[in-house]
C-alpha cells in the first residue's frame, strides 16, 4: 500500500529529522561513489519566468529509490502562491513497489537545500563570524539563516533584496530574533559581513571579487540552471577554496560552470563537497581564506530527507 504524506504531516515530524547530519551522511555516499544518480531534468520556461527540476536516484544497497519533480515560478507570491513546488515520490529499491507520496509542495527541497548550506558552513566559514550575510529575501533566504543557528550563535544579519518591501518584510518576520539590517546593495552586505548566502534567480552576477573581504565564506544557492548566476566568474577565481556539491552537475549548471565557461578557473581546483568534509586538507586553514560552495542540489539529498521522513511516519503510527 502507497502512504500518501501531506505537508501537514511533514511539518509536524520534520523537527525529529536531524537534516543536517543526514546531509552530511548522503554526500559522503555521493562522493564515495555508492549512489546513482543520473544528469538533471529540466524544464525552463519563459512566460511566466520558472524552472522545473526532475531529480532522482538510489544509494547502492538500501531501502528506496526516489523521484523529486521540483519548480520554481518566481510569479507565484504575486498569486498568493509559495514560488516552490513539487513532490517526492519513495520505491522500495528491491521491488519497485511505490512505498510513499510526499505532497511537501516543494518543502523538503527547500529545507534540505537550507540544511546542505548549514553543513557547508559548519567546514568553511570562519570560527570567527562577525555578521551574516543574506542576499535574498524568500523562503530560501529564511531558511538558510534558520539552519545556520545550528553552527553559529551570531545574531547579526545584513540583508539584501531586489525589492525593498519584500527586505522589510523579512526583517517584521524574524527580527524579533535577530539583529537585521537592511542593505542598500549586495556590496554593502559584503563589506559588512564574512558569512554570506545568496539565493535568488539571479541570471547577472550580484557580488564581484573585489566585493569580499578576506576571510569570507560564501554558500550559493541560487544558480541551480546554466544560465543562473550569482556570483562574478573572477571572484571564483580569487577563492582559495571552491567546493561543489556535485561536480558531474557543475560541468552543465552553477557558478562553477559559468567560471569554468569563462575561463577564470579550471575545474581542476573544484572539490567536491563529500570528499572535502571527510578530508581536512580540503577545509579551511585560517581565517584570511576566501571559500566557496557552490550548491546546485543533488538527488542524494532528496533520497536522505524522504526517505527519514517516511520512516518517521512509519514510526509514529
């Protein structure tokens, strides 16, 4: 029998979910080889602005296998609807007997996504953070400063957004928690800040390399098709650390892409994330070091949170 899980139910057992460990553990299964997953599918349209993502594979020798359709319709607030949407569907890997539905509406993707930028921040940001840094203002953006609590105790944020009402919103929502200024640029939150997330649609490069202070660490997360960009090509060149959650998807997709594409790095210098956080020499050294991670998302990270989830429903039958 298929278990159908709505986003009620998700929500009430996503807090038993250790999401960042659970990260962490699929993206050592990724780089170690004991997962398959296929190139991306995606669907891109023009009007209204969106992208659909199909993302799906198995890790070798456990339980399930698993199929996200995932979008993006940046329209969406305008209609009194999440950008966000989707669903995860669960296979027992044995017998190919779906097990679950997850109607998360795009949920789960964009929590794993928050708790991927977590982990990385947990191995290259600085010991020392002064500010943290938010370029965007949607749910990513909230969300990504959420999971950071679960490394840093810093408090104090700086803030950008194309629209300064959606900024201020921000801030009425979760200033009551944190220390929340508004930035008038991406530049001013990078002079202000040595931990920086950004994740919007951007297609033109919104921080350059002349833009980041020493020491700063950057996740982004929002550049997950060809022709997304966040971050200028230079200011990868300028890194001294550049992590991809995937590389195979990094030769087609994300900031390591568009700097590969315009010659300011070789891909030679680009580690993958599952192999630097079980390296030390991948990591950070000292606190003068500019790094990167390039977060485009990867299936395994689909996998892991469905299937917790399911097996948590499971348990509280």
């Amino acid at each position: 029998m298929t278990t159908v899980i709505n986003l009620d139910q998700i929500k009430s057992i996503i807090n038993e979910v250790d999401l960042v460990n659970a990260m962490k553990a699929g993206f050592i299964q990724y780089s170690n080889g004991n997962t398959v997953v296929p190139p991306v599918g995606e669907l891109l349209f023009e009007r209204p602005k969106g992208d659909a993502h199909i993302k799906y594979g198995y890790i070798k020798n456990d339980d399930f296998y698993v199929i996200k359709i995932a979008s993006g319709f940046y329209q969406n607030p305008e209609l009194g609807l999440s950008s966000c949407q989707g669903m995860m569907l669960l296979f027992d890997q044995k017998t190919g007997v779906p097990k679950a539905v997850l109607l998360d509406e795009g949920y789960l993707t964009d929590l794993r996504t928050a708790a991927a930028g977590a982990l990385a921040a947990k191995y290259f940001a600085p010991k020392n953070i002064n500010a943290i840094g938010i370029i965007g203002t949607g749910i990513q953006a909230k969300l990504q400063l959420k999971y950071l609590q679960e490394i840093t105790e810093c408090k104090k944020v700086w803030v950008w957004g194309r629209n300064k009402s959606n900024a201020e919103a921000f801030v009425r929502e979760l200033g009551s928690d944190y220390d929340i200024h508004i930035a008038s640029s991406p530049q001013e939150v990078a002079s202000h800040c040595n931990l920086i997330v950004t994740t919007t649609p951007s297609e033109a490069a919104l921080l350059n390399a002349d833009d980041i202070q020493p020491g700063t660490h950057i996740t982004a997360v929002g550049s997950d098709t060809s022709t997304k960009q966040e971050l200028a090509s230079e200011l990868l060149n300028k890194a001294d650390l550049v992590i991809a959650d995937s590389i195979p998807q990094s030769h087609s997709r994300g900031e390591v892409y568009r700097a590969v594409k315009d010659s300011a790095i070789n891909s030679e210098k680009v580690v993958e994330l599952g192999t630097a956080i079980q390296d030390i020499k991948f990591q950070r050294t000292n606190e003068q070091q500019i790094t990167i991670a390039d977060l485009t998302g990867v299936a395994v990270q689909d996998i892991m949170i469905a299937s917790a989830v399911y097996k948590n429903v499971l348990l509280n039958k």
